[in-house]
C-alpha cells in the first residue's frame, strides 16, 4: 500500500505560518492541550485527517449538547466569548496556526472554560471526514483570508465545493454563518450560498449578536471597510 503524500497538490485556504510560542502559550500548551486539543490521526500533511478517522463527540466534550464548529478561530476571541455566554453548547475550533491555538487556550484557562476543544487541522478535510454527519448546530466562518489578489481567488475557503460539507455536517434547521470585511469576497460568498443545494439563503443579515468584535474586525474597520455578515440554513 502506498504512502499518504507528506505534501498536497491542491491549493488551500490557508498558509502555514511560524511563530513561537511566547511564555504564557507555551504555559496553557503544556497544562490543557492534552485534554482540549485533539489528537488526530493524519493522513500525510501536518495539517491533514486521516479520511478513516470520525470524531466522537460526546467523548471529546464528556457530555451530548448542541455542538458549534468554528472554521479558522485565529486567536480565539470568537470562541472564548461565545463559550462564556453559552455554556449548554459546545465548540469545536478549527485552526492551522499553533500560536493561536495557544493563545485560544490561555484564555480558556482565564475563563476556566471545559466546553471548548480544538484541532490543528485542514477543515475542508474535517468537514468531510472528521466531524459526524448532521452533528453540527452551526458552523461559523468568520473573517477568512480573502485571498484579494484576482490570482489567489482561486484559494478562498467559500466556494461551490465548500458548501457541500458544510450541508454534510449540519443537522436539518442547522445554520452557517459568515462575515467578511471585502465587499468582493462578501459577493461572492453571497453568489455560492445562493445558489447552492439543501440550503435556504438568507443573504445578508444584520450582525449575528453572538459573534463578539475581535481585534482583526476593528482593524477592518478602522480603514473604512464595511463588515457583511451572511446567513444559511440547512433544508
């Protein structure tokens, strides 16, 4: 049987970046990430899932609740709110960059949260595989890299192939949510949810008042860039 190739052929939505951990995320890596950053099997890339692998929920969380999933959760300040004000739910984030992995769980320590978990992984690749079917309440993408130059669109995460894993995840009355400060990745997230199967489209909606200000939005807006927040609904 032939090996997983240790390199992907196919463009992502993401880059890797370096960075090391400073004191304090180094401090909450070594108390909490054996407990709440998951350990996955991969499948060639250090980012990737091994396709045979299915997350079981409820062992993960040490409970059964309603489960949001975060797609790239940067630093965490969208999950760690939001896992202050619901604690009956659960959130799973999934994120490339270690330091902000890092940084996310020296705010769960602050907080002294148990319902946030986390994976350094491809979430196209966790959507297809790794989260169970229709176990999803919601799925949340937030501020993405918008990939601006004309070339590079071709990398953007909200496409017509995301939708469908996105559909797969989800329980029926389950909802995506999105928000983007460029306008043309706005029209075209807006473009894809419109047109894509087993969802109705709201368009674009007022703010979704669980989804906190971070610091990457004030910088957005800081230079004038209006902030769209678009919303789906799984049939």
């Amino acid at each position: 049987m032939s090996e997983a190739p240790p390199y992907r052929t196919e463009p992502v939505s993401f880059t890797r970046r370096g960075g090391r951990l400073n004191e304090r995320q180094q401090s909450a890596w070594d108390e909490l990430a054996g407990r709440y950053v998951l350990d996955v099997p991969r499948s060639g890339p250090s980012t990737s899932v091994d396709p045979a692998y299915e997350l079981d929920v409820e062992a993960a969380f040490g409970r059964q609740a309603p489960l949001v999933v975060e797609i790239g959760s940067g630093r965490g300040e969208a999950v760690v709110a939001a896992a202050q004000e619901r604690p009956d739910h659960d959130f799973l984030a999934l994120e490339v960059y270690k330091p902000g992995v890092a940084q996310t769980l020296v705010q769960v320590r602050q907080h002294r949260l148990t319902n946030v978990r986390l994976a350094i992984v491809n979430a196209a690749e966790a959507l297809a595989t790794m989260v169970p079917a229709e176990r999803a309440d919601e799925v949340w993408v937030f501020f993405p890299d918008p990939w601006h130059k004309k070339r590079h669109h071709k990398r953007r995460l909200v496409d017509d192939s995301f939708l469908p894993l996105v559909r797969r995840v989800l329980r029926p009355g389950g909802t995506l949510r999105l928000a983007t400060d460029w306008l043309d990745y706005a029209e075209q997230m807006d473009e894809v949810l419109a047109r894509a199967e087993g969802f109705d489209h709201a368009g674009r909606t007022e703010r979704f008042a669980g989804r906190t200000v971070t610091r990457f939005e004030t910088k957005g807006t800081t230079v004038g860039r209006d902030i769209w927040d678009l919303t789906a609904t799984r049939r």
